[in-house]
C-alpha cells in the first residue's frame, strides 16, 4: 500500500524446464524468451555434442548460451546473428 492505493505483485518463477522437455522430443533448439541472435556456433552438418553453445541469444542485456541437450548432426539452422526471435521458435533442428 502506498499512498492510499493498494498494488497486487504476483511473483512468478519459470525454471524453462517446459523448453528443455520438448526440446529433448523435438531434437532442436528453442529460444526461452523474445530477443536477438547474437551468435550461431553451427552449420548444417555440424556434429555437436551435448553441451555445446549452438546459439546465443541476448535478451534483457543478459547473454544466453543455448546448448545441446543431446548429442547429434545439425539438420537446418533457422537463425543468423542480428535476427529478432521470439519466444518458443525453433533455432536448431538436429538428428
């Protein structure tokens, strides 16, 4: 309460764990939240392994390296450094 008016905070946290769980399904990808390419460590071909940076993504002026959950070959990448992303679209795709 301030000044005789009264303001709800509703507190929430998201742990992107629902990202990771269908990323693992999809094999690919996806960015967490809306933001800017600012680099792409793969091609096409490319073998990665897990762990690996494939895409980063900056978002409220914090950098956010994407990796490999899982170990594989890049099939397509649908982003290049200075693309505007939004949340939830598909980065990487790979076998």
């Amino acid at each position: 309460m301030c000044g005789g008016h009264t303001e709800r905070f509703i507190e929430q946290t998201d742990d992107l764990s629902r990202y990771q769980n269908q990323t693992l399904s999809r094999a690919a990808v996806m960015s967490p939240m809306p933001g800017q390419v600012v680099s792409v460590n793969v091609t096409a071909g490319y073998t990665v392994t897990q762990g690996d940076v494939l895409v980063v993504v900056e978002a409220m002026k914090i950098e956010h390296s994407l990796t490999a959950p899982k170990s594989g070959t890049v099939k397509h990448v649908a982003c290049s450094v200075g693309d505007r992303v939004d949340e939830g679209v598909e980065l990487v795709e790979y076998d």
